[in-house]
C-alpha cells in the first residue's frame, strides 16, 4: 500500500523571484493586479452592449453578426456588427496585454499599470466609437490603443532582454 507522502511534491520554498524582485517593486505590483482586473469592468460593459445592439437589430443566436447584405439595409444590423467586431477585437489582443503588462510590471510596475489602465479607456473610447455604425470613427481610438499595446511589448522584451544579459556574462 502506498503512503499518502509519497504523493507529496515538496517545491522550494523560494524560486528565486525575491531575489530579482526589490520589496518595493513588489509592493507596487499591486498596482498591475488593479489594472489587469480593470479589464473585467471593459468586457461587462462589451457584452451588455453587445447585447442590447443584438436585440435592437433582431439579429438572433446563435448567429455572431449579422449577414453583409442584411448590414447593408438596415444601420442598427451594422451598428451590431460594429459593436461585435470591437468586443472581438479586444478579446484577441487580452493575451498579449496581459502578457506584457505582467512582464513589464515585473520591473516598471507603476508604468505598466498606467499603460494597461489607459489601453483599457481606449478600448471604451474605441467600443463606443466603432459602435455608433460608422466604422470610421474608430480611428484615433484604435491607433492610441496600438500604440499602447506596441509600447508594452517593446518595454516588455526590453525588459526581458537586459534581465538576461547579466545571465550570459
């Protein structure tokens, strides 16, 4: 018979992140928690108003937009496609904020909570935006949250690479 401590993986108690980590850096992290949760509130406010653009246009499930030709003659079917593509469009660049705000707030906690903070105003600004129907308008709020996400994953590998350096000396 097996003894129940056999099945017990014993783990180092420190992985050496307090080693790379200064207890101030740490302690400001906190600051990365609060925006990657402010992300939650984003997608809420996404799916309700993907939702109430989905009754007004009548567009029934499971169907994700409504067809072109359907778009094309009736602006609140476009306004729901609109709203759609902008909660899909966040949805697939999630990873990668979440990804390079944690690898940035490993060294610039406070930078990458501001960072992740502002992307996710963008994102109402461009949700809004591209939900009035009029795709364009989305422009300037699509750009700002590109060049947040661009920057992030710049400051990210940034910080990576000089975190590695010292490891290859």
């Amino acid at each position: 018979m097996m003894s129940t401590n056999a099945l017990i993986i014993k783990l180092p108690r420190d992985l050496g992140l307090a080693d790379s980590l200064s207890k101030s850096t740490l302690n400001r992290f906190a600051y990365v928690k609060l925006a990657l949760v402010s992300t939650l509130p984003l997608l809420v406010f996404q799916t309700l108003y993907s939702l109430r653009t989905r009754l007004k246009a009548n567009v029934p499930w499971p169907r994700v937009q409504a067809e072109p030709e359907e778009a094309e003659k009736s602006f609140e079917k476009m306004k729901f496609n609109c709203v759609q593509r902008a909660h899909h469009n966040t949805l697939e660049n999630l990873p990668l904020i979440y990804l390079t705000t944690i690898l940035t707030g490993l060294k610039y906690p406070v930078f990458a909570a501001s960072a992740c903070g502002l992307w996710v105003l963008t994102r109402i600004a461009y949700t809004r935006d591209y939900g009035s129907g009029i795709p364009s308008k989305r422009n300037l709020s699509a750009r700002t949250g590109i060049f947040i996400l661009w920057t992030l994953i710049g400051v990210s590998i940034y910080s990576s690479v000089n975190d590695v350096l010292p490891l290859l000396a």
